[in-house]
C-alpha cells in the first residue's frame, strides 16, 4: 500500500484516540460539576451515552491501528 494510506490511517487512530480521551474526561469533569456522579440518584443518561461513544472511539483507534499495521 502506498504510504499516504498509512499516513492517514495514523492521523485517523490518533484522532479517534484524543478525542475519546476528551470525551470521556470532560463527562467525568461535567459529572463532578454538575454532581450528577457522587449524588444519591443515578447518574443521567447523557453520562452514560457519553461513555459509550467515548469507549467506541478508543475502539475504533485501536481497530484503525490493527488495520494499519495489516497494510505492512
């Protein structure tokens, strides 16, 4: 494969990969803002959607990068 495939496979897991990071530390932030986290209620549904797509980006950069090595 030619190596701006690579490339952009590299930039395309980087970037799934920060902004999960982002995700997901800024619902943790907004839940201890917002103490929808430590309250006595369960925490809303938006933490936990939040949650989910922030882990399927750490899923997609880890499967964009398995991809990526394939094309070696």
């Amino acid at each position: 494969m030619p190596e701006k495939f690579k490339a952009l496979a590299s930039i395309g897991a980087w970037v799934l990969f920060i902004f999960a990071w982002i995700i997901g530390i800024s619902l943790f932030i907004q839940g201890i803002i917002n103490e929808d986290l430590y309250g006595t209620e369960p925490p809303p549904m938006e933490i936990w959607a939040g949650s989910a797509v922030a882990l399927a980006f750490a899923v997609g950069s880890v499967v964009v990068m398995i991809l990526r090595k394939k094309m070696e």
